[in-house]
C-alpha cells in the first residue's frame, strides 16, 4: 500500500502592517490602567498618565529678549532719553516714567509703559548719562510677550506621550514638581536554547554565548520596563512548565529561540497546554517566525532566537506593542528617505531590513546580512528598508530607521 503524505497547503506570509496591527489591537485590549505620581527627576522615559495643562501663562508677564533699553515708542521722536531705572531680570519693575527709557536685562519684567526693546548694541550712552538710539525702533521689538508660550488651561503634554528631557524641561518651566504617569510594565525575559551559556562561564562543546538576554534586558530598561531576568530555559518540556509557572505577576513573558522549529519548541508546547499560542509566519526578513499567545493570562511573545532577527522584531513588534500598552499614542519610529549606496538586484518575497550606516549622505549595508550577525547592527546606524519586490540601485531613495529612534 502506498503511505499518502498530505502536504499542507502553505499559509501566505503575513505583511508586517498586518502583524504591527494585530499586536496593537492586543496592546489597547490589555492597557496598564494603574498610575503613579512620580518626581520630575524620576519621570524620564516614563509615560504621562494625564494631558498636562498650564496652570499659568508663559511667560507670565512680558519680558525683554536682550539686554538694552525699555521704553515707551510713542515717547521717542529721535531726541536721547534719560535712563530712570535699572531692572534685572528676577527684580519687579517700578512703573516707567514718560519720557524716559529704563536699563533692562533679559529675561526682566517690562515696567508698565514700555512697548518696546532696543538692544545695547545700537544705543550710545551719552555723558550726562541720556541714551540716544541709533536705529530705527519697531512697536514690540525685542519684547516677549505675556503668554506667547502657554495660556493658562492649554494642553501643553497630552497624555500617552513618553516623557524626554524636553517634556520633562517644559513641564518644569510650568512649576510642575511631579506628574502622573502609567506604572512600568514588568516583563519576564526568557532565552530558550540548549547551546546557551551565560557570559562569563567557559563554552562546552556546541555552545554559544547568550546574548538576546543582555540586548533585551537592556533594550526593555531603556524602554522604562521592569525587567523579570528569568535566564535561559533549557529545551526541555519539564523545565519550560516549571519556569512560566514561577514567573509571578508580569504583564508580558518575551522569551527568544525556539519558535522556528517545531522540534526543539518546549515554550510552544507548554504555552499550548495551559493556554494559546499563534505562530505567524512574518513577511520580513530577518524575523520570519513570530508567536504571540498567553500563558494563564499573562500574553506572551516569543521573538526569533537569532540575535538581528530578536532585534529587528522586537524594534519594529514587541517595542510598539509594549508602548502601547502603556497607552503611547505614537509608536512608529521616525523614517526618513535617503539615497541607497548600493545595488540590491535581486527581489525577494519579504521585506528585507538591511543593518545600514549613513556615510556621505548615502546608506551603506554592512558586509554580513545574516541574521546570526549581531555586529552588523553593532556597525550600523540603522536599517534600511528594502520592500518586498523592489530591487534599489544606487542613488535611489530607500527608507532608513536609524537605532535611535528603536532604542529609547
Ligand atoms: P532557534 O529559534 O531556537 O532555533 O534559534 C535560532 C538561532 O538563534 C540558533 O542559531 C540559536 O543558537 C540562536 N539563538 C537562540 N537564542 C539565542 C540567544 N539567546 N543568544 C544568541 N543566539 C541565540
Ligand atoms: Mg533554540
């Protein structure tokens, strides 16, 4: 009797926007709702829980943008002006006397009266101490006026932005000591394989060195996570069941390796028994296998083991979903066009990101795009993106995500 062997129709492969899409729509299912009052200082990185809104004018009156002379423009008809008071900046200003003009500092309060602003540079101080000024003079000139950077009650940070420098900057311009943000996402990080040894410890035979767990670790502490360090889970069904059961209360299990192939994926099995699990053949490339599933409830994603595909799934995947749990409106990382500095001849099925170094305004890959090649990314500014079908020659305009805009 012949054996009939059914072949499996093979399932198309899914476009990264449809992977980007369903992973956000898991993220908004399962948003992180708990907030926290935190310290200015302890806020970078973090994710505002609450739209900001000025709780007073900026500035909160109109102030001088140089050093130089206030006075009343009506008031000049070209003749010098006697200087009647000298105001710095912090100091309260009397107000102006007609006819005269005041010293005044940046950043100094305008005395009441003053119109106008001319800047040391072109006045000329005359011996009995009159000031003539030597240019023509413009209503408002060199004043900044009362509420020109904020009203009282606008929306100045929205909710659901991550919190930079420059929005930690803005809200203390404001007087804000605190700001309520979303509670870091606690994540378990797992690296599944058999060949893996910790850095530090001597490689036996077969064996390499575990470096997904540092790049994720790390990458999820830049991201404002808490990060649950669970080590490497060996290929071992027992071991697998063992190590999820003692993960406790996080809010996502990111576990690299082992979604390949079937034979050595003791995550996949365990995750099936105690819950569901989704293996989505991914159109990109490196990063093809993806799965993403729960485990008792806790969703897990398990990324690609070799380490430029970990990165390029969990920048272009796990980062935006996680962002978005925490309620991040903007999730896309910025791109920008710029001319490919070599030739990519042949097409292929999936959308190719190439590790890229921006040289003389051009993009240039690196030598080695394997996906085993972590030094390529350690070379590389960035990555280009290569889309499915397209064959970029040189000068022609790719599209580049530089690392700095996954990273943080
Ligand atoms: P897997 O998906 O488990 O078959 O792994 C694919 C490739 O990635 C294999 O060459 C693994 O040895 C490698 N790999 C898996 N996990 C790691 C890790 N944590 N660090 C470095 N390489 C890894
Ligand atoms: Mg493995």
């Amino acid at each position: 009797m012949t054996a009939v062997v059914e072949v499996a129709p093979a399932r198309p492969l899914m476009p990264l926007e449809e992977a980007l899409e369903r992973l956000l729509a898991l993220a908004e299912a399962a948003p992180i709702t708990t907030t926290e009052r935190v310290a200015l200082g302890a806020a970078e990185g973090r994710v505002l829980a609450c739209d900001l809104l000025a709780g007073l004018d900026l500035p909160p009156w109109p102030n001088s943008a140089m050093d130089g002379y206030a006075l009343r423009l009506a008031d000049w008809q070209g003749e010098p002006l006697a200087v009647t008071q000298r105001i710095f900046a912090g100091h309260a200003p009397e107000p102006l006397q007609p006819g005269t003009c005041a010293r005044i500092f940046t950043g100094a309060p305008l005395p009441e009266g003053a119109d106008c602003v001319e800047m040391q540079e072109n006045a000329e101080v005359l011996e009995d101490g009159r000031v003539r000024f030597v240019e023509p003079l413009a209503l408002g000139q060199n004043v900044r006026p009362k509420g020109q950077e904020t009203r009282v009650g606008e929306l100045v940070i929205a909710a659901g932005t991550r919190l930079g420098p420059i929005q930690l900057g803005l809200a203390a311009t404001l007087g804000f000591a605190e700001l309520e943000v979303v509670r870091r996402p606690r994540v378990a990080v797992l690296s599944t394989g058999d060949e893996l040894v910790e850095p530090g410890l001597s490689l036996g035979p077969g064996q390499i060195y575990n470096s997904n767990r540092r790049l994720l670790v790390s990458w999820l502490q830049r991201l404002g996570c808490e990060v649950l360090d669970a080590g490497i889970l060996p290929d071992d069904l027992e071991r697998t069941r063992h190590c999820l059961g003692g993960l406790g209360d996080v809010d996502l299990i990111l576990s690299t390796g082992g979604v390949s192939v079937g034979e050595a994926d003791y995550l996949g099995l365990a995750l099936r028994e105690a819950g569901e699990l989704a293996l989505w053949k991914l159109a990109i490339k490196p990063g093809k296998p993806l799965t993403f599933g729960h485990y008792q409830g806790v969703p897990v994603i398990g990324l690609p083991g070799n380490p430029a595909s970990t990165l390029v799934t969990f920048g272009l995947l796990a980062r935006p979903y996680l962002l978005r749990r925490q309620g991040v409106s903007k999730v896309a990382p910025l791109c920008f066009s710029v001319p490919a500095g070599f030739d990519w001849p042949r097409p292929g099925n999936r959308r190719e990101y190439l590790r890229a170094r921006i040289e003389d305004g051009q993009a240039r890959i690196y030598k080695n795009q394997s996906s085993g090649v972590l030094r390529s990314a350690a070379w590389a500014d960035g990555v280009v993106e290569v889309r499915e079908g397209t064959t970029p020659r040189q000068g022609e305009l790719v599209t580049f995500i530089p690392f700095s805009e996954l990273l943080g």
